[in-house]
C-alpha cells in the first residue's frame, strides 16, 4: 500500500478541458515530485517543490501548472493539452529533495488526451 | 553515453532460476544508489537501497561496485511474482535533478 495517495486513477480528457491531478503524504516528507512516464520509458521528472516552493521546473510547456497548497498537498493542473501528454503521470515525495533520498510514489494517474 | 543504463531484455527465466542484472552508471561521483520494481501501468516500488558493502533482502542481493562503476541485483529462487520491469536509480548530492533512472531491465519469470 502506498503511503502517497494520488486522484484520479483514470482520466480521459479532451483538448479543451482543464483538470487537475491531486496527490497527498502524510509522512511528513518536505519535498514532493511530478513524475511523467510513457510506455516502456523510464520516469522523467517535470517539477520538484521543496518546502512549499517550486525548486525545479524541467522546461515543462506552461499547460502544466503545479500548484503546493501545503507540505502535505501537490497539484498538477491541466489546460489544453496535447495527445502526445498523455501518459502515466506520478507523484512522489521524499525527506528533504536533496537528490539522494530515496521517493516514495503515488499509484499514478493514468491521463488520456483525445 | 548515458548516465545510467540498463540491458532492457527481456530476461525470461523458469520459476526458480537464478537471474542477475546489472546497471552502469558514469558519474563516478554518484552517491546513493536504489533498485526499484515497477509492474505494468502501476507505480515505481523501491525493492532495495544499496549499500558499498552489499546488502540483501531475502531472496535479493544488491551489490555496488564503485570502482567499475556498476550496481547490480540478484534474485535467487525466482517466483511468478517476481515478473516486473527493474529500474535502477542512482543519485548525486544536490538536486532532486540529480536522481537518474535507468530504462529498466524487463523480467519474466515462466511456470
């Protein structure tokens, strides 16, 4: 079971739309991650909050919006997104953010774009 | 070359084989070095820290070679369950932007 909770499982969005992925800890862990992942790649990191603020931004195009509400709380907001985003979208936090600790993963949401 | 990089199989082994991979890594002044599990469409679980002087967990070995700059994952006694794709991760003090995964290594383990 993991102890980072992300919303929701399943999303199927039109080009048009705005949503927004939610993820929460409760661990007490000071940095949380964006994660997006394609079929049969690895992981690649879009944005990094430690301590409430955004402390990297991967060059992600601006219709991904991350929002840090609280320590415990991330959003990634969605608007007009393209079909080439959807993808397995992970949230993940750890301690601090210093780079070397290990991240603990959301169960992700799986986003399609039609 | 890259930064991390894994054979991505697939390794297809029988229940009970013994199965080995490996991840070689460039940045000699890599810190913290992890193997994750990840089965198909779920998330990335972390299986194993890895430690300089080796470490294991049951049924897995992890190594760390420092000199030849690779870590590596051994698993005994293979199970159903063990069928995932293995990522390696390795990470450099600093950054968030310094933790790398590997591609992954696909395992199937066959009845």
């Amino acid at each position: 079971d993991t102890e980072v909770t992300q919303t929701p499982k399943h999303l199927v969005m039109g080009m048009t739309n705005k949503k927004s992925l939610k993820c929460e800890q409760h661990m007490g862990h000071r940095a949380m991650y964006w994660y997006k992942q394609k079929a049969k790649k690895p992981p690649e990191l879009m944005f990094v909050y430690s301590y409430e603020k955004l402390s990297i931004n991967e060059s992600v195009p601006s219709r991904f919006s991350p929002e840090c509400p609280n320590s415990s709380l991330l959003n990634l907001h969605l608007h007009a997104l393209q079909p080439e985003d959807s993808a397995l979208y992970l949230c993940a936090s750890s301690q601090t953010g210093t780079g070397i600790e290990k991240l603990f993963f959301g169960s992700g949401t799986q986003l399609s774009v039609l | 070359r890259k930064e991390v990089e894994q054979d991505p199989g697939p390794f297809n082994v029988p229940e009970g084989a013994t199965v080995a991979f490996n991840c070689t890594y460039s940045n000699s002044a890599s810190q913290s070095f992890f193997w994750y599990r990840q089965d198909c469409r779920k998330e990335p679980k972390l299986l194993m820290s890895v430690y300089s002087s080796g470490n294991e967990d049951g049924r897995f070995t992890a190594q760390l070679n420092r000199a030849s700059q690779y870590i590596s994952l051994l698993i005994r006694d293979s199970k159903l369950s063990d069928s995932a794709t293995y990522l390696c991760v390795v990470t450099t003090s600093g950054s968030a932007r310094q933790l790398t995964f590997g591609s992954g290594t696909q395992l199937t383990v066959l009845p």
